[in-house]
C-alpha cells in the first residue's frame, strides 16, 4: 500500500436489556456497535473474494474481547453476535430500548474505480439534537484510524442512511466505512486477523476518549 498499515438472536439482546432494567442505573456510557449486513446479506464482496458482513463481524467480536481484557470496561452491545441478518429497524429499536449513548455502524465500503481507497465517516443528514456531537465524534474516530491504522482519510460526510436517521433524536450515531474491498491492498490488509485487530484497537480507542 501508499501507506503501511500499522449469534445470539434478537429475542436474547433484548432479554438481556432486560436484565439491564432490571438494574440500578449504570453509570457507564452505552455503546451499541451495529454489525453491518449478514445472513443472506453478504454485503461488499472483496477482489479477493472475502465478504463484508463477516469482515465487519471479526472487528465487532475482537472490539469486544479487547474491550474485556481493558482496565475499565465499556459497556458494549452488538446488533448481532453470528453470521444473522437483523433488520435495520430492529437495529435501531435496540440501540432505543437499551438507551444508548452512542450508535456506531460498521461497514466496508466498494467502488468500480479499483484505485479507490480510505475510510469514510458518515453522520446523519438530518439536523437534529445529536448532530453536532455525531459530527465531532466522527473527526475524533477518523483521527485515530488514519494515526493508528494508516488508512487515508476521505472525510467525515453526511448521509441519510435510515440507521443514522432513526438515531438522530435519540443518541450520537456514525457509520464508518472501513476501506474499500475492491481494492486489492486494502482487501488484502483487513484479511489479516492480526489487522483487524489494529482496525478493532484504534475503533476502542475512539470510543474510550468519548
């Protein structure tokens, strides 16, 4: 590269929000990552031919474990945990019923021009009580990606993609697309498990410094 790059189903998330409301109050912030695509949609197919509903996936899960093994822990929620397809409004009805703090979608970006290359944050086109604080988060989140993982930036943007949409009152919400898969040292680079985990890192990372 240019660049060296340094299931449970539905039903149980929400018994386990349950259990959360059954709770005193926690003091910690919300975090609900959404798992972009899944089940019969596979999203992006890469040059390489990997797939962005399981890319996106192996970044949720290692966020997760490293969140774990952190000295103070998150409090973290998938949209789902295995290869599921979860409908985008039970996406946001989760992040809703849990009353999170912040909503972050992750996906894989792909372009016909196979030169096309970077990450790209996207805030909701909606002007609404959390846009100004999604926007910051974003320029925060891509900061730490272009310094951590090496990728380039292709701005922070705004969107109307209906997961933003339906957050837009209710919490601070990005969605990030990790590189493009239809290029080929992109691809190549978030096939490695040792760097999805640096992709996983720099993503904990950002949310941490919220």
């Amino acid at each position: 590269m240019k660049k060296v790059f340094k299931n449970v189903s539905f039903v149980i998330l929400l018994l386990k929000m349950s259990l959360i409301f059954g709770q005193e109050p926690a003091t910690q912030k919300i975090i609900i990552i959404d798992v972009g695509h899944g089940g019969m949609d596979s999203g992006a197919i890469g040059i390489n031919g990997i797939q962005e509903k399981d890319v996106v996936l192996d970044i949720a899960l290692k966020i997760l474990r490293l969140n774990e093994q952190a000295e103070k822990t998150l409090d973290i929620y998938l949209t789902r945990y295995s290869d599921t397809l979860i409908s985008l409004f039970d996406r946001t009805k989760l992040a809703k019923a849990l009353k999170a703090d912040l909503f972050i979608s992750l996906h894989c970006n792909h372009s016909d021009n196979p030169n096309a290359r970077g990450i790209e944050v996207y805030a909701s086109r909606v002007q609404g009580d959390y846009s100004r604080e999604s926007v910051v988060i974003g320029y925060q989140t891509e900061k730490i990606l272009c310094k951590r993982v090496g990728y380039d930036s292709r701005g922070v943007k705004f969107a109307n993609f209906q997961v933003l949409r339906e957050m837009n009152h209710y919490c601070a919400s990005m969605l990030l697309e990790l590189g493009f898969l239809s290029n080929i040292d992109e691809a190549s680079y978030i096939s490695d498990s040792d760097n999805i985990q640096h992709i996983a890192l720099a993503i904990l990372l950002s949310i941490q410094n919220q």
